[in-house]
C-alpha cells in the first residue's frame, strides 16, 4: 500500500502527516486526540501544550491498559469454561471405561510403543 498524506489538526496545531493506512482512520484519531487533549486542558490550570500532552497520552495509555486488561480477563473466563467443560467429558468418558473403539485397554497398537 502507497503512504497517503494528510493534514489533521490537533488542539489548534496542523500537522501534515504520511499513513499507510486509510487517511480517513487517520483524520478519526486526531479527532480523539484532540478531544481528549482540549478534555484535559478543561480539567487542569495549565496552559501548556506539551504538559497538555503529556497528560492526555497517560489518560490515553491509562484507556488503553484498561481495555487489554479487561479482554484478558473475558478471554481468560472463556477458557477456563472451556477446560471445565473438557475435564467434565473426559471424567464421564473415564467413568465408563469407554472410547470411541471400543474398551479403554483393551490392548491394541499405541503411539507411545506398546505395539
């Protein structure tokens, strides 16, 4: 994919910027920049940019650990649903003494080399 150039505007300053992605993904996160950063800028006395900055990519960072955290702990409950699931059909499958074939050690051929 060929780099796209565009201007996007962040907290009153125009910065002309190269993406590879889509130009317009690009104007969308400016956007939230500089909402976040003009939200900070409301919320504190000072006037400067930089330290304006600073603040707003820890809020936004602060965002972003939030929501992996989170994702990690969805995954990691669909997982152990999973495991629970598994350990249940295997203890029924071990009750029985049954497989699919047949008997469980009935003799027969194993990967393992008992031949």
């Amino acid at each position: 994919m060929r780099p796209a150039r565009a201007t996007v505007e962040i907290f009153g300053h125009q910065l002309g910027l190269r993406s590879v992605g889509d130009p317009a993904r690009l104007q969308e996160l400016a956007r939230y920049v500089d909402y976040h950063m003009r939200k900070v800028a409301d919320q504190t006395s000072s006037v400067d940019t930089v330290r304006i900055a600073f603040l707003t990519a820890l809020n936004i960072a602060d965002e972003l650990y939030k929501e992996r955290e989170s994702d990690q702990d969805g995954r990691l409950k669909q997982l152990e649903k999973k495991a629970e699931r598994l350990v249940l059909k295997l203890e029924k499958v071990l009750e029985s003494g049954e497989t699919r074939e047949g008997r469980i050690g009935t003799g027969g051929p194993c990967a393992v080399g008992d031949g």
